[in-house]
C-alpha cells in the first residue's frame, strides 16, 4: 500500500531545519513554478547530468522551494488532495486502491487466513503512529513498538493467531488519544465497523489526516524559526545550486542588463517622486546630460523589479533567482492592471458627478465594487467589460444625483461620459496610460523609500484607490526586499 504524499510532509518539515529535508512533495494549497534545467540555452547546460546529479539538484529546489513557501506566505498549509472521481488519475488510483483492499480481503477469508498484506499494512500504521508522536512522549512510543512489533506480529502470523480486530481497536483507541479535536467525530465512526477490511482501509484514510494535521502544525510552530534563518538558509541552498550548474543566472543576467538599459533612458527626478506626472517618466537619449554616473546596483535591482510587472507571460526566460515566486509576481501584475482599470473608471467619474457624489465612502465602494466585478474578464475581452462598466457606472451617477437633489447629466454630457468610460478599454488611452505610470511610480518610491514615506506622499491622483494599492504595495515591497537580501 503506498503512503499518500500527506504522510510524509512532516518528516521533510523536521528536517528542514537540519538543512537537508526530503524532497517530497506534499498535497498544496500552492502553486510555484520550480527551476528547471531544460530552460537553460543549450550552450548553458552542463555537458552531461548523471541520474543521481540530477535527482540531488530537483531534491535541492525542492527542499528550497518548500522552506521558501513558508517563509513568504502565512497562508501556506497543507490540505487534502481529493482528485476528480472522472479523471484518468482519480478513476486509476481508485482501481489501484480496489484492487488492493480486494486482495486483503482475499487474503484474510482464506483457508487458512494469509496475512502477508496485513503485516504491510500494520508495519506501515505502527509508523505512522510514531510520526505522530512528541519528542517526550517515551512511554507511549515504547508501548507501540511493544504491541506493534514486526517480528512478534510475524510469528503470529505464522501461527495462524495473528488477531487482526484486537490490533485495530489497540489502533483506534491510540487514535483517539492523539488526533486533533476536529478528527474525533471521524475516530468515533470508524468504531462503529466491524468488517476488518473496511477497517483498516478508514484506518488509513484517518492516519492520513491525522498526518496532514500534524504537518500544519509542525509549519506553524516552525516559520518562525525559518523566518529568522531564511535569508542565511537560501543564499546556502542557491550557492549550493550555483556551485553545481555556473550558467544558472543566464536569464538573471539578461534581465539585469535590460533594467540597467531601461535606467538610461528615464529621467532621474521620475526615480524620486510617487506624485510625477507621466511626462517625468519620458524616455530621454541620453542619461548622461542628467548623471555621468553609472546607475547603481540597487537602481537597477529595482527597475528589475519592476519590469517584473509586466513581463510577459509566455517569455519563460524568467529570472532564476525569483523563480519561485513567478506566480505571486504575476497575481501582483494583475492586481496592478485591475487597479489602474479601477483608478481610471473612477477618476472619469468623478469628473462628472463632481465631489458631492464622491465625498460619500458608500458611493465611492459601490461604483468599485460594480467595476470589479464587470472587469474580472477584461483582458480577454475588453471592450465588452467597458461596454457594460460604462452602463452601470452611468446609472450610478444619475440616480446618485437624483438622490441628493442636484441636476442629473444631460443627454450630451451622458454619451461624453459613456464614451470616455468606454476608450478605457484602449491601451494607449491617455487616462489609463498616466493611472499606469503614477502606480508604477509609486511603487518604485516604496522600494527606494520605504512604505511608512511613501503613504505619507501618497500621489493624489491615485487616492481613490488608497486602500487597494497600499495593500499591493507592502506584498511587493515586502517579497521584493526579501529577495534582495
């Protein structure tokens, strides 16, 4: 029977603080895109990888990547994978499951019963058991290596006494006492089985979860100690990775020497203020009438940064040294472009419903909360979001000034309201250009200047998305800043 992948995540937990965890992968609550040696130019690679080269470099990004997710997201935990029952994996490891449960079955009603499997199975739950265990619990641990003991198990078997219900109700009763509260009602059914095979087979469907707990509870009470490591930890375990494969900065080494190219051509004064307007941002020929000197290290880490923003997607010449946080780069990246659609929807609205409207926090939320919901597919189909953004906005507003009493928007100034709603779904549209510019601005300021600074020179023509672009902010700032160390 083979352990579900849930069983094992504990043990590479536990190790991970020694250095050198098992690369096994856990069912995840998460997505990260590993390092991936085919990536590499061919003139990049290695001459030749032996089989255990390269299986000792996947258990080493590995062992990073887990320790990296914990560190970086305090969402991380492990859940249970449930595949689709009409999937091609869901209906063969149901078949595989079958076919085994059916054998035990065989085994045990036969003349005289086989307990071949059976041992398997109670070898395996006896350590399950012990992994479950707390470093002081001695007394118990030397009971389950007493009455779960291999060899004396064997000789019952052989014997033909080997008393299969007895063990589980021992198994049970040992369940009860250290599983989790919210696994009790789950301990509590299982007493209710008297078939053996059913048994067991809930037996590890238990085990399995109890494990799963055990795992989140061991990521809990150990991120803070790889939060005070972790940048000591994974500059040991990249090192480790260079060390083996020199060309594995290729693509880090193009994408800094892009952002360096990208520094000369922008003006220095739209390096310092969140507030600029687009025309600081311009391109310039020539950064040497500005600064003889080379832009810094630093400068051009961040530009990096923030070409990260809109990289796109099918380039798979991705940094390697942020690889493992592609997909949250590219949550942010579209956290980014909904903000800028939200700002330039807003700032064109107010425009014409004037400051009463917008002086209202419950005005200003309902038109951000229609906006969301109408742009959740605007970059598949824009037109057709601003098209209905347009309508509901424009309704907004005219039943808004109904409501406090003043002039509703003539038939003319309507349709210049529906149209300039609607050119948003343009990419050289003026508004949304200058809404891009100022957030990317802003967040280039956070990296230079820290958050605290740089809300207190939040840039105003981005106030109305004050909330929203903070929180994008500290998630950027923070994960970028963790990279740089």
């Amino acid at each position: 029977m083979p352990k579900t992948e849930e069983t094992v995540l504990q043990n590479d937990l536990s190790e991970v603080e020694s250095g050198a965890p098992e690369p096994k992968t856990p069912g995840q609550s998460w997505k990260s895109k590993s390092f991936c040696l085919d990536d590499q130019s061919p003139e990049g690679r290695p001459d030749a990888f032996s089989v255990t080269e390269l299986i000792e470099t996947v258990n080493e990004v590995s062992r990073l990547s887990i320790a990296h997710e914990i560190i970086v997201n305090e969402d991380f935990y492990v859940e249970e994978t449930i595949l689709p029952p009409n999937s091609v994996e869901g209906r063969f490891a149901e078949a595989t499951c079958n076919a085994f449960w059916n054998h035990l079955k065989e085994q045990l009603l036969s003349t005289p019963p086989e307990f071949t499997c059976a041992l398997r199975l109670l070898k395996e739950i006896k350590e399950i058991l012990l992994s479950l265990l707390l470093p002081w619990q001695n007394r118990l641990r030397n009971e389950i290596e007493e009455v779960l003991d291999t060899d004396l198990l064997k000789q019952e078997a052989e014997h033909g006494a080997l008393d299969v219900p007895r063990l589980s109700n021992y198994i049970l009763n040992l369940m009860a006492l250290l599983c989790a509260p919210v696994r009790d009602e789950a301990v509590q059914k299982l007493e209710t089985i008297t078939d053996p095979v059913r048994l067991l087979r809930g037996i590890f469907r238990v085990l399995g979860l109890m494990k799963m707990d055990m795992a989140n509870y061991t990521i809990k009470s150990f991120r803070p100690y790889l939060q005070e490591h972790s940048i000591q930890y994974e500059q040991a375990k990249f090192q480790e990775l260079l060390d083996k494969q020199p060309s594995l900065l290729n693509y880090t080494t193009k994408w800094l020497t892009e952002a360096a190219t990208d520094i000369t051509t922008l003006c220095p004064s739209s390096l310092d203020s969140p507030g600029s307007s687009c025309s600081t941002a311009c391109s310039l020929p020539n950064r040497a009438a500005y600064n003889s000197e080379p832009p810094s290290p630093t400068m051009v880490l961040y530009q990096g940064y923030l070409n990260l923003l809109c990289w796109d997607p099918e380039n798979e010449e991705f940094p390697e040294t942020l690889l493992m946080d592609r997909i949250r780069l590219q949550e942010m990246a579209f956290q980014l472009h909904q903000l800028t659609i939200l700002d330039s929807v807003l700032l064109v609205a107010r425009s014409f419903s004037g400051e009463v409207l917008f002086s209202s926090p419950e005005f200003v939320d309902r038109l951000k909360c229609i906006t969301k919901a109408l742009t959740e597919e605007f970059i598949s189909r824009p037109e057709e979001a601003m098209l209905s953004v347009s309508e509901q906005v424009s309704q907004e507003i005219h039943q808004g000034l109904k409501d406090v009493g003043l002039t509703t928007l003539s038939s003319e100034n309507t349709a210049s309201l529906l149209g300039q709603l609607q050119d948003i779904a343009k990419k050289e549209n003026c508004i949304r250009s200058i809404v891009d510019q100022r957030i990317r601005l802003f967040l280039k300021f956070c990296l230079l200047h820290g958050m605290k600074e740089s809300l207190l020179h939040f840039p105003r023509g981005l106030i109305l998305i004050e909330r929203e672009l903070a929180e994008l902010g500290w998630k950027f700032v923070s994960l970028m800043h963790h990279n740089q160390q």
